[in-house]
C-alpha cells in the first residue's frame, strides 16, 4: 500500500519537478554512499566482522548486508583505496567520475596523479575508463590461442595442448591441422562461454576472447590459407581486422547505400513514391550528413552518441506524406525513433500497434529499411 502511495506522487509531479526531485535524490544517494564507504572502513580498520561469524571483509558484507558479490568487492577496494587517496570519496560525492570507473581505477591512483587521472576520467564511460586504465598500467599481449570448448553435443576434447599460434604456424608444415592449436576447455574461458570479451591491454591493443562455431573456425582457417601471401604467420588479429573492414562496408553499402555508385540522378532530389524503399542516393546523403549517428538532441544542444541500430525516420511521417526527401530524412538509433513515433501519434496508440505485432515498418513514421 505504501509503495502504492508514493507511485501515486510520483504520477502527480509535473515533468520538470520530476526530473529536478530525481536530481536530488542522485545527489542526496551519492552523499549517502560516501557514508557508507566512510562507515565500511572504520568496521574494516577495526575488523570488526570476525566478531561475527564472517572471515572477511567481503563475506561480511554480503553476509550481512546483503550486498552482491560486485557491490562488495567495489566498496571494500573503494573504501581501502580512500584510505591512501581520500580524494576518491569527493570524487563519488560530485559524481565526477562514477562508481565502477572509480572502482577499475582504484588500483592505479596515487596521490601524485590522482588531479590528473581524475580530470581524464570525468564524465567517461566505464568501455573509456578501461582504456584509461590500460594507459596507466600497460599488459602484455596475450598469446593467440584457440580451443575447443566442450558442449553438449560433443563432449569428447582433443587432448592437443595449448600452442601459441603463432609458434604452432612457425613449426607446422602448411596444410598441418596444427596450424590451429586445439586445447582442453580452460576453466577461465568456460566461464566466459556466453560473454565476449574485450580487455583493453595497452592504448592501442586489446585482447578478444569469444566462442563461435567450428563453421567460424574452419573459415578463418581458410582465410589464413587464402591470405598466407600477406599474412604469412596467419596472425588471427590481423585476419579478423580485414575480415571486419570487408563486412563494415558491405553493411553499410546494404543499410546506408554508403559507397554504392551512385546513379545520375542527384541526391537531393525527392521522390513523391508508394514505395517505402528509400533511394540509394537518399539514404547516402542523409548518412554522410547525419555522419553515421544518431541526430536526436535534447533541448540542451546535448546529441545522442549512439551509432548502432540506426534507422531512417521520415521527420513529418512517410504515411502522411509519401515522400522521400533527404532534407526531411534523418537517421535516430531504434529507441528514439520509437520516442519520436510515440510523440507524432500518441504512446498509447504505439504501444498498441506495437503490442498487436504490426511491423514496425509499416507504422508512419517508423521506418527501419
Ligand atoms: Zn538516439
């Protein structure tokens, strides 16, 4: 019921005050949070969880308080990590840099470049902070390897150790199956089955690990084969970057039109059409304009970053006006184009297309060719 009650005020506020309530409350929880690390590390100084029955700091505090194993481990080495550099905690009370980045950079501060680590990391995201912290404290790179992980389909593993690939190319005859070393699954890499992982190492070099298919493995196998003239260690990061290069620019060829010849007619043209299709010289100009991003902006001139997932939206409604003109064309991500759908025509009236299944295409004003 009180939970009820307090929806209910939340419901009444007007869009402003609901927004500057919501800003007070982002500070009053950052001011509540430095409180907190303040407190957690007077009981760690003072050790005071072993008087209960936990052996660590960490267990205490997912013992008793309930944090996740991440929201632990983030305090603890916040908290310690304040203890050499105190000005971490005004750092999460402004909410100039935010938790978690301030968690990845806890390690490398000191009080000597914390000014300037922390000027560098305001405002960044947490994908920003890790380069930043890859600059702060350079990794090796890590040897090429590729294993085979074991699924339910096919339980049986190859008992071939792992081999640099590197180092297994520079000693195996062309055609040897050896060329890809094929290793038992290794614990670290099971656990990351799902999830891809992209670990800045240095500023300009990442290692990726990922699953794929045994298809993917037998392609990239043969593109090492094909590409041995230019790159004859058959290095996988080398092989990928082509590979990557090639795909971009035939997706966006498909998407944007962007690198397709273009026909005679000009791109500024419009076209009064039954046809949805947006012509290749359009759809170019309006890419090459927009610059690959997403053009929502708020009413602060703050644009939106995003530059995936992005779809044509025809500003005053295709349904309405059948046109295809570059100047009333203009590329959003997926999130604000249905934002500016459910403007144009009410977010009762979308939600209701979209729930009964209608594609989205079809819909005025939401075009995704
Ligand atoms: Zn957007």
């Amino acid at each position: 019921m009180g939970a009820c009650r307090v929806q209910l005020q939340q419901q009444a506020l007007s869009s402003p005050d609901l927004l500057s309530a919501t800003r007070k409350l982002v500070h009053t929880s950052r001011g509540v949070e430095v409180e907190l690390l303040l407190h957690l590390g007077e009981i760690d100084a003072r050790k005071l969880y072993l008087d209960q029955p936990f052996s660590s700091m960490f267990a205490f505090c997912v013992g008793e308080y309930g944090f996740s194993e991440d929201a632990a481990y983030a305090r603890i080495t916040l908290t310690r990590a304040a203890r050499r550099v105190p000005a971490i905690l005004e750092a999460i009370r402004s909410g100039r840099v935010h938790m978690t980045g301030l968690r990845l950079l806890a390690p490398h501060l000191t009080l000597e470049n914390q000014a300037e680590v922390f000027a560098e990391a305001a405002g960044k995201t947490t994908r920003q902070i890790e380069e930043l912290v890859a600059r702060l404290a350079p990794q090796p790179a890590g040897p090429t390897v590729i294993r085979k992980v074991p699924s339910h389909a096919n339980a049986t593993v190859d008992a071939t150790p792992a081999l640099p690939l590197g180092d297994a190319i520079a000693t195996a005859s062309p055609d040897s199956s050896a060329s890809l070393a094929i290793a038992p699954p290794a614990p670290t890499l099971a656990r990351h089955e799902e999830r891809a992982v992209i670990d800045p190492l240095t500023e300009d070099t990442f290692k990726f690990q990922f699953t794929a298919s045994r298809a993917c493995r037998d392609m990239l196998r043969q593109a090492q084969d094909l590409l041995r003239h230019r790159v004859p260690r058959g290095d996988v990061g080398a092989i990928v970057e082509r590979a990557l290069a090639v795909l971009v620019e035939k997706v966006k060829k498909d998407r944007f039109a962007e690198g397709r010849t273009p026909r005679k007619k000009a791109p500024q043209e419009s076209s009064t059409s039954c046809s949805r299709h947006i012509p290749d010289a359009i759809k170019r100009a309006v890419f090459q304009r927009d610059g690959g991003r997403c053009t929502f902006t708020d009413e602060h001139g703050r644009r939106c970053a995003e530059t995936g997932g992005l779809e044509f939206d025809h500003r005053d409604g295709f349904a309405r006006t059948r046109r295809h003109e570059a100047d009333r064309i203009r590329l959003l991500c997926r999130a604000h184009n249905q934002h500016a759908a459910d403007q144009m025509y009410g977010r009762t009236f979308m939600q209701r297309a979209r729930t009964r299944g209608v594609p989205q295409p079809s819909l005025p004003g939401v075009s995704s060719d």
